[in-house]
C-alpha cells in the first residue's frame, strides 16, 4: 500500500506520521507543499504542525497553497485522505470537511492522553477494528469543533461523526470534552466516508513505551482494509 | 552626534569603561563604535564579573566533546551519537513582557543547540515567580507558560521537563531559564570558529528590525520604577520562520560547504560577527547595506545592535554561495552575502559606500574588562534547637495533606499540560516525573533530563547549597535508571557589585565545581544573569543546573509511580532528620533559619550508583529521589502518580518521627521491590556498604502511616492536584 504525507513550511508531525505508517507496512513517500503532483497513493496524509505558522487562521493558507488542489481531486474522486490535527483544520478550510475548529473553550494549548469511541465501523478506517474504544493523545490548541445546526443534522443524518471524546468506559460527558468542541466531537467524516479529519494523533501512540498504544489498531486495522 | 562620556554612561558603560576605550582605540569612538563595545561588554555578554570564578569550573570528562566557549556543550552518548545542549536564562526580558520574553528565550536556546548541527530533540525550563500573592504573579506565569508553549509547540519539539517555584524573592524579577537538547552525529558538529581569508560571509533567516536594540545591555542593569518603558527592548519571536530556519540550516548542514555558523543571539550581529572572527583569530568585513532589513531607514548603528530573532550568520567556502542560496530560497527565507573574513583582525563596517566603523577584533574581546570582585563568605547559619512539644499536637497525615498542596510542592500539571511533550514520538517520560526521557531516534538508546534549584539551601549557605542541587541533579537522573553523564548551569544571581550578592556567587560555584568534579559530572555549557534585582532588592541565589543522562536500553527505564500493592518500599542512604530550611520547617513551624541539609558527597555517589546496579539487576519496580518535604512526601508522590495506597512504620531509629519523615537529608531515594528479591537487594546494599530502612508496603487504595487512622490515596491526589488550577483559573 502507497501512502503521501504532504508537508507544508510550518508541518512538525509529518516524520511522525512517516515513521507510523512505515511501521504498519505502508510504503511512504513525503510530498512537499510545492511540488507539482503527488505521487500514485492509496492514501494520501494531512499531517498535523502549524502550517505556515498558522498565523492568519489555523490551515486556512495550507488549504489554499499549490498542493492542496491535487488533495481536493484526489478526494473527489473517492481517495482515502486522512488529516490529523492540523491536517484536519485543513481539511475544514479546504471545505472538504463541513466546520470549524476554534480555539479550546478555556484558551489554553492542551497536551494530554484522551479516550475516544468509535461511532461509525462502516468504511476504511474503522471497519474490523477490534476495539469501541481507543486511548489516544491531543495537542492543540484549536480543537473546538463546531459547526452550524444545518451541517450539524448533515453530519448525523449521513453518519459522519467518526469519533467523539469519552471516558475510558466510552461515557460521553462535557467532562471528558478537553476543548469543548460541540457533541464531542473529536473527528468526522465526509459523506463518502473516504476523508477523515481528527483531532488525535494515532502517530503517538504506537508501541508500548509511549503513553498508549492503541494507535496500532487504527494503523493495523487501516492497512488491512485497503489491502 | 559626538561620543562623550555621559553617552557611554547611558549605554550602560562605566566611567573608567569609557576611558580604556579611547586609550585602546587611541581616539574616541563614533557612536556606531560605542554601541559595538556597550554590547561587547556589558555584563551579558563578557561575563566579565564571572569570568575569574568560572574558570575553576571542571568542565573535563571521558564523555566530553565540547565544553564551555561554543554555542552548547557537547557530550558523547556511544556509537557517534552526540548530545548537544545549553540552558540559558531570559529573565529581565520575561518580566517586562512575559510571552515574548519566554518565547524568544526558548528561540534563542533552540538556535544555539541546531547552530551546531544538531536536531532539537527536547526542551526543558525552570521558571520561578514571586508570591502567589503578589499582583503581577497570575499574569506573568500565564504569559511565560503561553509563550514557552507557544515557541516549542510550533517548533515541534516536546517540552519533556521543568520545574517552577514561587518566593517573594522573585517579586520584581522573576526567572525563565530554558534548555535545549539536540541530537548530532558526532562527526558531523559545526562550530563558530571562522577559518580562511576572503570567505562569504552569508546573512540568513528573518529580516533585520528595530526590536531587541540593547536587549543584551537590559539584561545587564538592575529595574527601577520606569521598567514598563523598557518594552521595545524585548524581542519578538517568530517560532514558524525559526522552524524553516532549523530545517533549512540541517539540509545546508548535511552538505560540506559551511565553515562556521553562528546564531545572532544576545547583541545581534555584533556579537556573531565578533565571535566567529575572533576564533578564527581573522578580520571581518561587512557591508551593512546588504542587511535584509524589515524597516526603512535603518542606521548602522541600529543594524549592529538590533536583536531581531531567528538570524544566522554563516562563513561558507567559496563557489557554494549558489547551492546554499538554493535551500534558503526553498524555505522562504532571507540570504544575502553581506560580507568577507579579512586578514585585518579588526572588524570593518561599510554603509552607503563610507567606513562607519573599524575596531581591531581583540580590544572587543580579549581586552574586555575582567573584574575580580569583592565578596563576602557566608557562615553556616547555627542549627535550630525546634521544640519537641510542638510537633506533638500534629498529625502526620494532616501535615502531609498540607504540604501536598503548597504552592512549591503541587502537581503543575496546569504547567506542561501546556506545553507539546509528546511530539517526535520519543517521549517515554513526561514531565511530572524525576526526568523527561526521550529515545534516541531508531536506537536502543534514551537520554534522560532534568532541571533543578533549591534557593531556600543556597540562599541559607551557598556553598552547601551549590552542592546539593548538583546532586538533586543527578539524583534524579539516575531515579529512572539513566547515567548521568554532564550539566549545564544557568547561574541566576543579584547585583555583583555588591559584595553579599558576588560572595553567594563565588560560593555556589564553588559548591557546583566540588560536587561536579566530585561526580565526574562536568560542566560542559551555561549563562550567568547578573542583576534580578530591583529597587535594591535582589533575588535569592538561583543556579539552575541541567543534566544529561545515558540509559542505554531504554526498555530498563524506571518509573517513579508505585506498582504493585504488597511490593516493599525501601529508603536507600541514611535519614537524620535535618528540619532546618525544610519545607515542614519553613510552611509548618514557620521557622525560616538554620543550616541548609549537609552533602556528603561520598554517600551521595555511592548511593547513586548502587541505586542503578539495582536497576541494571531488575530489581527495582519504581524509584524516586527524596528532596523536599521527605520521605514522607516522596513515598505519597510515588503513590499519587501510581494512584496506589501505602502503609508505612517509622523504623526503630532515635529520632521523632516528624523529623524522620519531613526531614530533607541528602543522598536519599525511595524505592518499591518486590518481597522475592528482597534478599538480592540487601546483599547488593550491604556489599557496597549503603544504609537503607525497609519502611513498609505499597497497599491498594489506603494510606496507612504509624497507625494513624486510615485515609483514602484520593485524598492526597486531592491535597496534591489542585492548587495550581485553582489559583489560575478560579
């Protein structure tokens, strides 16, 4: 399987990201912001950082640079493209994912381990994965997801909300909520169910001796279904 | 404008200053000259009222790549492996405008680290406030702790360690010191020395601006009431264009065509400019029209003294211009040849085709004023005779609680949840712990850090205190099973034209350097900051000592969280239960004399090194060092972090259990073994003749202390975890 991890100026989670996807068996490439095409893939990568520095809005000038535009056909025409963190900002600026992310209700950077439940089992991501419930990690300081109640209804009536912060027996309660981000929400699809935007990083949690490991079932569970 | 005496005295120069520069130049200097040697040789800068005691320093070792006198230290962690680092102090800055403050010092300490080559692999800070009481305390720790995260969240180098404290000392000044290490082959270290006549010297990063103008003379002087004007004298950071500089620097890096590098740092492109050619013992020639700059109209003067962030100065062999030109152009950043090295050994400025400046390179470095100040020894303070009554009405239980919750001893978790700790994918310690660790990227390898100072000792006796915070250094090193290996210091003082404040210098140093050579635990880099005093009154001494670790197979790291109920807990290394200058002390009996806890710094190395022959044999589940609040509050952290209970009985030893707990004796840690390998243990600890008191067991859930009725380990996270929180955002 061939993946692309984009990297823009600003991009810090991308050899992360290298280094997971080359662990579970994905044969990756690093793409950077300007060059003209992104190599042949089966899964392209939104990594997370501070794209351009994130000075204006947060992925607002990634969502508008030279690469991206190759990102935006090769999802329309139904490819797996996964933007965690800031790669999930994004994809909500791109449009590809209906939203927002605004800072953390208590305007504060977050770094912590979270645990988040899986809604949807239903495409590439989460099919067969053995487990509700995954211990992963959050470091932002925009991760507030909101959207309007329209696109809100969009979300529900089609499915879309991939996963949402919980606690370790998956009870979803403003208490578990790190950023106050509406319903909970820690990540959506888009209605094909072929993009996914999330706030945690899977990266990071990948053998033992970090904080958790249950970044191995997204990774493993990923590669199994595009094979 | 003519230079006079009154305008050398505004730059922050001293009379009789003044006077050696003309001698030296055989005429008075131009204004542009006079700025060159304010920032030369102001106190920043010249370190010339440290430079004699810092001398002694031992900065030799087997491990050592390179000491004192570059951008960082270097240490050699095996198999070409190189740890790059430095800590470096940005406290007046801090204070007058905390976010920038904090955030440019973490800039500044990252660029020193990948000036050399080496990727940035950890940051680390020490902050201390004023009283929580005190007005301005809220607001500049939020403002530090944002801008420390702001900086190295961008950056994307995790924030694996740290320490904060809070005394009325640093009301009108507070400290930030940050440290960075960096990861280098060691074949591959890139230095400041020039090397070469006629070579380009290359100008890159960000533009030049008006901002930092005299930062580093700042940094040199005490505050009065008109601090708040000294604002544009703070820099500004930009971490997004220091992070394509990083990247842009190592892809230049990995070729062969840089001589020298060197980052504009404290006094700007003064000081980088100076530095390289004085080490190459060449002449440098600029031309100050080809500056990148970000504001019309600016003078040389102002070119030459600005402390705009995220610059570089580069000598680069000739012919390569094009090709480094190339990798700056990728990254969207400013390079321009701007200059050449000379044979003139003096340094030339060139501006609007007119010679604006000429100083002969040695006078501004080498012939720096050097003043052997006068000091003041400090005695060690009698011994408190405390009234044993008095503890008599205490619980153990209630005064644990109490001390769990001091503003000192607190979770500051509210801190580095703040901060990025996790990114890079290497953190296997986080901060909250003894040391942050991280893996050496794709080896077997970690390195453990960790900061510390303890201005409550130093302040007492600076020479016991310069000691122990050497040793609480590498107490909590070798607490997660690594091998300390060398220390960084970043020596925070008061004014050293006063003879207290120069004498509590001289003594910690000489406490550091004892202890240092004592541990074969050199010091490879630091800063010193003079002057954290305002309207007459200084700040406690605070050295802040870095150290670096080696923990060869990191799958044998040990943790400080408490395991397995039923496993024994041991203190390792004698308790005499010194109360003087202890938390309990100070916060319970209000009692603020007496002799700091003495260091024994024989117990204190072979107590260290048997704790990691226990480690290397597995038979330590988890270990913790004992500082402050004891044992007692050492065993409740280790069960807090662990959330496990523990039942303890005071050994059958002479002294009163307040002082057997509370006590802060040095050379002491905590460990959990299991009840099978205990006779391995004792016959470890015999054999290198190390005291130790087996003094109860990890429980479930209950605390269990000399039968005092039963408490919940909830309660003490409780005590332990909330005041930071409460007091910021309540």
């Amino acid at each position: 399987m061939k993946s692309s991890v984009i990297i823009f100026p600003g991009s810090n989670c991308d050899r992360d990201m290298d280094v997971a996807l080359k662990k579970f068996g994905f044969k990756n490439q690093m793409v950077w912001h300007n060059d003209p095409e992104i190599p042949k893939s089966d899964l392209i990568v939104l990594p997370g950082g501070f794209s351009y520095g994130d000075y204006l809005r947060c992925g607002s000038i990634a969502g508008k640079s030279k690469i991206i535009k190759s990102v935006i056909e090769f999802a329309n025409s139904g490819g797996l493209v996964l933007g965690i963190c800031n790669g999930f900002q994004i994809l909500t600026e791109t449009g590809l994912l209906p939203g927002v992310l605004l800072q953390n209700k208590y305007q504060k950077f977050i770094c912590k381990n979270v645990y988040v439940k899986i809604n949807n089992k239903e495409n590439k991501y989460f099919k067969n994965i053995k487990k509700e419930i995954l211990e992963l990690h959050i470091a932002h300081n925009e991760g507030n997801y909101f959207c309007t109640e329209e696109e809100m209804k969009s979300l529900n009536d089609n499915n879309q909300i991939a996963v949402t912060y919980c606690n370790e027996n998956g009870k979803e309660d403003e208490q578990f909520n790190p950023n106050g981000a509406l319903k909970n929400i820690a990540g959506i699809f888009s209605k094909k169910k072929n993009i996914l935007g999330m706030m945690p990083h899977p990266e990071r949690m990948i053998d033992k001796y970090l904080s958790s490991n249950d970044g191995n079932f997204f990774f493993e569970n990923l590669i199994e279904n595009l094979k | 404008m003519d230079v006079n005496e009154k305008i050398a005295i505004d730059h922050g120069l001293k009379k009789e200053e003044f006077v050696k520069i003309c001698d030296l130049l055989k005429r008075t200097p131009n204004l542009t000259e006079l700025g060159i040697f304010s920032a030369m040789w102001n106190e920043h800068c010249s370190y010339k009222s440290s430079r004699i005691h810092l001398k002694k320093l031992n900065t030799k070792g087997k491990k050592v790549i390179q000491g004192p006198g570059e951008n960082a230290g270097v240490i050699d962690i095996e198999d070409d492996d190189a740890i790059v680092f430095k800590i470096e102090s940005h406290n007046h800055p801090s204070f007058i405008e905390p976010y920038q403050g904090a955030a440019t010092g973490v800039g500044g300490i990252m660029r020193d680290v990948f000036t050399m080559g080496a990727r940035p692999i950890a940051n680390l800070n020490s902050i201390h406030f004023g009283s929580p009481q005190h007005p301005k305390t809220k607001n500049l720790l939020r403002g530090v702790v944002k801008g420390i995260g702001g900086y190295g969240n961008c950056m994307g180098i995790p924030t694996v360690g740290g320490q904060t404290s809070f005394d009325e000392s640093y009301n009108g000044n507070i400290l930030v010191n940050a440290m960075t290490l960096g990861l280098v082959n060691k074949n591959k270290i890139f230095y400041s020395k020039a090397a070469g006549i006629n070579k380009p010297v290359i100008y890159v990063g960000s533009k030049t601006g008006r901002d930092g103008i005299h930062g580093a003379s700042m940094a040199s002087a005490i505050f009065d009431e008109k601090i708040d004007e000294k604002k544009p004298t703070v820099q500004v950071g930009d971490p997004f264009t220091e992070k394509l500089l990083l990247e842009a620097c190592l892809e230049l890096m990995a070729g062969k065509s840089i001589i020298s590098i060197q980052d504009m740092g404290a006094a700007g492109l003064t000081s980088s400019s100076i530095e390289m050619a004085s080490k190459g013992n060449l002449g440098i020639e600029l031309n100050l029209n080809k500056v990148p700059c970000r504001e019309e109209k600016m003078s040389p003067y102002e070119i030459m003294l600005s402390e705009s962030q995220e610059r570089m100065l580069i000598v680069l062999e000739n012919g390569k211009e094009a090709d480094a030109k190339k990798i700056f152009d990728k990254w969207n950043l400013d390079f321009a040849v701007i200059g050449k090295t000379t044979n003139t050994k003096k340094i030339e400025l060139f501006f609007d085709k007119k010679k604006v400046a000429e100083i002969p390179i040695n006078i501004l470095a080498e012939n720096a004023p050097v003043y052997n100040r006068k000091w003041k020894k400090t005695k060690l303070p009698q011994k408190i005779k405390f009234k044993k009554d008095d503890f008599k009405k205490l619980k153990i239980t209630e005064v644990l609680k109490k001390i769990l919750s001091l503003p000192n001893i607190s979770s500051k978790e509210w801190i580095w949840e703040q901060y990025d700790h996790t990114v890079m994918g290497d953190t296997i310690q986080k901060p909250g712990s003894d040391a942050g660790v991280v893996r050496v990227h794709g080896t077997s390898k970690a390195v453990a850090t960790s900061v510390d100072s303890s201005a409550i000792y130093c302040n007492a006796h600076p020479l016991t205190g310069g000691k122990q915070v050497v040793c609480e250094s590498w107490r909590n090193l070798i607490s997660c099973g690594s091998k300390p290996i060398a220390i960084t210091n970043c020596l925070n003082f008061g004014n050293p034209e006063k003879e207290k404040n120069m004498g509590e210098f001289v003594e910690c140093v000489e406490g550091i350097n004892e202890a240092s050579k004592f541990l074969d635990y050199p010091v490879v880099s630091g800063n010193v900051s003079f002057y954290n005093e305002t309207k007459d009154k200084g700040i406690k001494p605070t050295p802040t000592i870095g150290g670096v670790g080696l923990i060869k197979d990191y799958k044998k790291m040990v943790t400080m969280n408490l395991k397995n109920s039923g496993n024994l807990i041991l203190v390792i290394g004698k308790t005499e239960g010194h109360i003087d200058q202890s938390i309990f002390a100070i916060n319970i009996l209000s009692e603020k004399k007496g002799p700091p806890p003495v260091v024994n710094l024989f117990n204190e190395k072979n107590n260290g090194e048997t704790i990691l022959k226990l480690i290397n044999e597995d038979l330590v589940n988890s270990a913790h060092d004992v500082s402050l609040g004891g044992i007692i509050t050492a065993v409740s952290k280790m069960a807090i972090k662990g959330k496990k209970g523990f039942e303890l009985n005071k050994p059958k030893v002479l002294i009163n259990k307040f002082d057997y707990y509370f006590g802060e004796d040095q050379g002491r840690y905590i460990i959990e073994i299991e009840a099978k390998n205990l006779s391995n243990v004792q016959k470890i600890l015999k054999d290198n003749l190390v005291h130790y008191d087996e003094i109860g067991l990890v429980a479930e859930k209950d605390v269990i202390i000399d039968k005092e009725p039963i408490i919940h380990i909830d309660d003490l996270i409780k005590s332990n975890k909330y005041w930071l929180e409460d007091y910021m955002d309540k």
